[in-house]
C-alpha cells in the first residue's frame, strides 16, 4: 500500500516536474510606463513569481520524497534536516538579497517593487536549476 501510494506520488511529480522553469506569461513594461502599466507589469511579475514559487516547491517536495526513502533504505539520518535548513536558508537569502536592492530604488516604490520582484524571479529561477540536478 505504501509503495503504492509513493509511486502515485513519484508520477504525480514527474508530471508536474516536466513544466517549464519560466513562467508562461511574458511581462512587458514600456519605457514611459504610466501607473496603469506599472501596475500591471507588477501584476503580471506576481503571477510568475506565483508560478515559479509552485515549480519551487514542487521540486522541495520530490527532493523531500527522495530523501525519505534514502534515509528508510540506508538508516543515513542527516541528509533530510541539512536538506530542510538549506531550503530555509534560501528563503533568507531570497530576501536579504532583493531587499537591499528594494531599499536602493526608494522613494520611488513603484520602481522598487518591480527590482524586487525582478531579483525574485531570477533567484527562483536559479534555485529552481539547482533542484533539479540529481541527487
């Protein structure tokens, strides 16, 4: 029943493994972009940052299901808790290392938010290529 259940796991994952790491929509964002542009270029960088954020955990959760197994075959219980410190401090890093780029473009939160959430999508993007390197 287990081994079931894990395999239905493991062919729901490769299903949803095998999306693209970009996001499907593509943000354009005029030179002389009136708050109405800005506005939804923001928009649309929350989508694929939702998008990626998705592809991200996804990728967590397989990593996770494969740790598991290794530790039940091998007994070798360290690789799950570094694995789980190392996806949080990610998330750190994600933030620190837009913030400061953020606090850069202030007074100005328009253009602000949108360095910030550039900076997310290529840190998800390259965390998301180093996930899917085999273990």
């Amino acid at each position: 029943m287990i081994k079931n259940k894990r395999l239905s796991i493991s062919c729901t994952l490769l299903i949803l493994l095998s999306a693209p790491i970009q996001a499907d929509e593509q943000c354009n964002l005029p030179a002389q972009a009136t708050p109405d542009e800005a506005k939804s270029y923001l928009q649309c960088l929350d989508k694929q940052i939702e998008s990626l954020t998705r592809i991200q955990q996804t990728w967590v959760n397989k990593i996770t299901l494969d740790l598991n197994k290794i530790e039940e075959e091998t007994g070798n219980t360290q690789l799950l808790p570094i694995f789980k410190r190392s996806i949080t401090s990610q998330n750190k890093y994600l933030d620190d290392s837009c913030k400061w780029r953020y606090l850069q473009k202030i007074p100005n939160g328009t253009q602000a938010a949108i360095v910030y959430k550039r900076c997310e999508l290529r840190i998800l993007e390259q965390h998301i290529a180093v996930l899917k390197q085999p273990i």
